[in-house]
C-alpha cells in the first residue's frame, strides 16, 4: 500500500472513531489543532495495530497540524529508522503537552540513544526540548534504567533548578522525572528529601508537593 493510500486508510479509521464532545473539550482547554477527532488513546492504539510501522508513513503523519495523526505518527514510526537528527526535528515541532508525553511513551523512550537524548534535552533552553528531556527520563528510570553517580548527579541538578523555574510545563515535567528518581530505593528518596528541604521555604506549590510524595515513598521503602 503506498504512503497516501494509508494515510487516507488511516484518516477513514479516525472519521469512523471521532468523538466531538471530547474534541470540543480539547479545543475549550486551548488544544487548538488544526482538526481534532477527539479519539482516546486506547481506540487509536488498536487503529494503530490495523498498520504496519512504516517510516514514511509516520514522518507523514506527523506532518499533519492533525492530533490523531501526531499521535499515530509515534506508534508506527520503526525505532531503527529514527534518526537523532529526526528526534530533535519532532520536538522542535511540538506545539502541546500531551503530544510530547505520548511521543515520549510511544516512541522515545524505546530508542537505543533515549538516554542520551534525555540528558540533552534536559539542558537546552527549549521549553519542549527540556519538558521532553524530563518526560523521557521518567520513561527511563520506570524501566529500571541504571545511572551512574554522575549521570545521578547531573540529573538532580538539572531537575532541582528547573523545579524553581517559572515555566509550569517545565516544572512539571521535572518533578515527574523526580518523583521516579525517588521510587528507584531508600537511598535516592532520602537523597532527594536532604536537596529538597532547603527549598521548602519558598512556599512554591509544586516543590511542596513533591516533598511530601518523597517523603511518602521514603517511608514506605523502609
């Protein structure tokens, strides 16, 4: 089946799903794709599994300013096709949280280079660059991926300074990474809780928050 043909295939599949309730809250919440079916995950895994991962399927799908396509474009892209250069072109072309995490937790996470590119991403001044970094790292560690003490380290200090930042994607995507920093044992938990308290007395939300989820995984690792 050549490419076009699949997209339309494709493109038939998601006409036959579309849920304009959920679509309109989408768009209601600022998600402003150039058209959105409102399909749920679950329904476009199994449209998904209709196809074969194809390379140029995907890159073409991705193309698409199309919610369901964006998505899509990640559970048919094959791992051994995608390029870093290519990785770094998708999330210069992220414009929505939750394109990055399904991109993250569909594709990325699955590459031989994941963990690099977690570091880099974490460190660039891109807003999705660096909310990917730490999406993919969560991805990481939840697989049970070991670090080194510096790689711990950079990890810790890239997480904590973005923590304090005013970006709230950002921010959020930090504590995340940190949250699952804490469940890998005892030692990391209690590590992260002797970094965090002196943060405690800015008061700010989200660092409050993850003190206390620290502290609830610190104690129930005893």
């Amino acid at each position: 089946m050549e490419t076009q043909e699949t997209i339309r295939e494709i493109k038939k599949q998601f006409r036959l799903f579309m849920n304009g309730i959920v679509s309109q809250s989408m768009r209601d919440k600022g998600l402003d794709y150039k058209l959105n079916f409102g399909i749920e995950l679950p329904r476009l895994k199994e449209i998904a599994a209709k196809f074969e991962k194809n390379h140029q399927v995907a890159q073409a799908l991705w193309k698409e300013n199309i919610r369901e396509c964006k998505i899509l474009a990640g559970l048919l892209q094959p791992v051994d096709s995608f390029y870093p250069e290519i990785a770094d072109i998708w999330v210069e072309d992220m414009h929505y949280p939750e394109i990055a995490e399904l991109t993250c937790m569909n594709l990325f996470q699955h590459l031989p280079y994941a963990s690099d590119k977690a570091f880099q991403w974490m460190a660039d001044e891109g807003e999705y660059f660096q909310f990917c970094g730490y999406m993919l790292m969560a991805r990481l560690l939840m697989k049970g991926n070991e670090m080194n003490e510096r790689a711990e380290n950079e990890l810790l200090d890239q997480a904590l300074t973005a923590l304090q930042g005013e970006t709230g994607m950002v921010c959020r995507g930090a504590s995340t990474a940190l949250r699952r920093y804490a469940c890998l044992g005892k030692e990391q938990a209690r590590k992260l809780l002797k970094l965090l308290q002196p943060m405690s007395v800015s008061g700010k939300a989200e660092v409050l928050a993850l003190i206390e989820d620290v502290k609830l995984e610190a104690e129930s690792l005893h």
